[in-house]
C-alpha cells in the first residue's frame, strides 16, 4: 500500500509534462514558459522537503501523511480550473510542494523494514515511485485525448480523496523520535549535509542524474509534437510504458545494495545515463533508438537513485528524514534546473540542442563519481560504503 501511496503522490508533479503542447496552445504560452509548468512543480517540491519533509522526524506520520495527501487533492482541483497561466503555476507549484508526501513514506518504510532487508524494501516502495512517475504521463496523455487535459487533474483530485482515506485505515502509527523542535529540525538538517562527505557526494550524484532526467521528459514533448512527427497527448504518453524499465532496476539496485555493491550500481548507471544521450541523438529520426535512450536513461537513474538512498539512510537512522530532505532538495533542484535547461535548449538549438545539454550534465555526474571515489581510497579509514 505504501509502494502504491508513492507512485501516485509523486505521479502528481508528472501529469503535465506529455501535455505540454496541449497546455500551451490552451494558454497561449511559448515552449519555454510551458516547460516552467514542470518547473513550478519540482521548485514547489523542493520547497516541500525543505520545510515539510523534517516534520517527518517530529510528528506522527500516519496524520501528517493523510493530511498532505487530502491537501494534494484540493491543489489538484486548482489546477484542474485554472484560468490563466498564473493560477496554473501556482497550483502545480502548491501541488509539488504538497506532494512531498512520497518522500515522507521512503523513510517510514525504511524504519518499518528490518535493517538486513532495507535495500530490498525501499527498492520496493521505491517501484511504485517509478511507475508513479512514468505512467502519470500514460494516463494523462490518454484522458487528455479523451476529454481535455483538464480531465487529468480533475480525476486525480478524486484519487487523492480515496487514498488519504485508504492510507488512514491501512497506515500504522508511528512517531519519530528527533526530540526537536522544529526550527532545530531545519538547522540539524543543514548540519547534517555539512558534517556528512557520504550524504554531500551522493546528494551531488543524485542531483546530476534527476537533471539528466528532467532535460529528457520536459523536452520530448516538444520533439513529438512538433509537425515531422505529429504525435497525441496519448501517444507521447505511451512512452512512459518504455520508462517503466526503471522499476526493473528499483528492485536490482536495493537488492545489490544490501550486498554492498554499490560501487557497481554507480558506475554502471553513470556510464549508461552517458550512452543513453548518444541513443536519444540518433532517435531524433529512428523510433527504436528513441525508445532504447529512454529504457537506458530511466534504468541508469533509478539504478543510481535507489543505491544513493540505500546508503544514506544507513548513516543515521534516527535522522532519516531529515537526511532524506537533505538529500532529496538537492536533488530536484537538479531536476527543476533540468527542466529550465531543456526549455531553454529546444528554443535556441532544437532537439540537438537538448541532447547535447543531457550529455554534458551525465558526463559532469561521471566527473563527480569519479572523484568521489579517488577521494574515498585516499580516506582508508572511511567504509567503503561512503562511495
């Protein structure tokens, strides 16, 4: 139940992004002022783990939990009747800010799981995450054909009302044990980004992939639509079906990670976030390398987010979510910074232009991981878990 809370909490901030074009031909908007709609919501989102995900750490997680999922359900009906595009803005910003639910339930999950099998449960909640955020854009892509893209919102504020139901029946109580006040809580999780190489490392790593992410599905509905393809809302939606690879290496990833194999999942889905840019280049003109970039992109992010996560809730446990919102800020200010990137590479250099911006961000996350790791051989006395 948990694993399906966070798929369709998080799906919430990914409606938008197959509608894009169906959303600025409704609102007169140009492609780059459409792709602040994706940015609204992560910049809301980030918002949200910086000041709502501690309390995760403070107060008891079943009522704050049915509370930001009941007040996602009003924000989505904001959406759902805006009239301009200030209002639309400002619902997916509230919406992104609300939704940071998700991020509330990883650590539950992790603190419910017994510490050998960890990796294995938060690669599971973590699943229903990835189809969160992929199928959103199935699904909206099909109603919005169907019956308008306001439709989607307004079907999602109904399903947001039947699972904060659902989740406070099913949902243990549970409080955390910080001890804090709340502006302790804030100023703990700063402290615990500056006193932790580990959590800064992984931080970086994870933001780099979620922009690399970002570039990728902010832009391609841009690349579909435009009028050499000519594809529906329904039919770039489809596309989050060939993403769903990620839930693969959701499950592959924590499994390794509970083996220690963490350098492994790094490497490999650094190197494959690098070749899956060379695949979207050529898939510009050649559907099948369009949906082989998008299976490798989505497999080496997941892969490379679900070991970031296995170890950094290792490192404190009494402070995962504070960890976690330390973590997870950095990590869609990566992703909102994609989305403002791609906007703005399609509008001067096209779909080359996008390509070549992924592919810078994956080769400066290969950088990083590289040096992260020289700098944990040169640290003996650090676990080699800490890469």
């Amino acid at each position: 139940m948990m694993s399906v809370a966070v798929g369709m909490c998080v799906a919430a901030n990914y409606y938008a992004q197959p509608l894009l074009d169906t959303i600025a031909d409704d609102l007169r908007l140009s492609p780059a002022a459409a792709s602040l709609v994706v940015t609204s919501a992560q910049v809301g989102y980030v918002l949200g783990l910086v000041f709502l995900l501690p309390l995760g750490d403070l107060w008891e997680r079943r009522r704050l939990v049915c509370g930001l999922s009941l007040a996602t359900a009003f924000s989505l009906a904001l959406t759902a009747l805006a009239p301009n595009t200030a209002l639309l803005l400002a619902g997916t910003a509230l919406t992104g800010l609300l939704s940071v639910t998700a991020q509330i339930l990883v650590p539950f999950a992790a603190d419910l799981a017994a510490p050998e099998h960890r990796g294995r449960t938060v690669g599971t909640v973590m699943t229903g995450l990835v189809l969160g955020m992929l199928l959103a854009r199935t699904a909206s892509g099909a109603l919005a054909s169907a019956a308008g893209w306001r439709t989607v919102y307004w079907v999602a504020a109904a399903a947001m009302l039947a699972l904060t139901a659902t989740l406070h029946r099913v949902l243990p109580r549970y409080r955390g044990g910080a001890g804090l006040r709340y502006g302790q809580l804030l100023r703990s999780t700063a402290r615990l980004l500056a006193e932790e190489p580990a959590l800064r490392a992984r931080s970086a790593i994870g933001m780099l992939a979620f922009a690399c992410f970002s570039v990728l599905w902010t832009a391609l509905a841009f690349l579909l639509s435009d009028p050499e393809h000519g594809w529906t809302d329904a039919q770039i939606g489809l596309l989050g079906l060939a993403g769903a690879a990620g839930a693969v290496a959701a499950q592959a990833a924590g499994r390794l990670a509970d083996r220690g194999r963490t350098t492994l999942t790094t490497a490999a889905g650094a190197l494959l976030l690098l070749a899956s840019w060379w695949a979207l280049a050529v898939g510009a003109h050649v559907l099948a390398a369009l949906i082989l970039g998008i299976v490798l992109l989505d497999l080496a992010h997941q892969g490379v987010h679900i070991t970031n996560q296995s170890l950094i809730y290792a490192l404190r446990p009494e402070a995962r979510g504070r960890i976690t919102s330390a973590y997870m800020t950095c990590y869609f200010l990566g992703g909102a910074a994609g989305s403002a990137l791609a906007g703005t590479a399609h509008a001067y250099a096209g779909w080359n232009g996008v390509c070549t911006a992924g592919a810078a961000l994956a080769l400066l996350l290969c950088l990083v991981w590289a040096i992260t790791v020289r700098q944990g051989r040169r640290s003996p006395a650090k676990p080699p878990s800490a890469c």
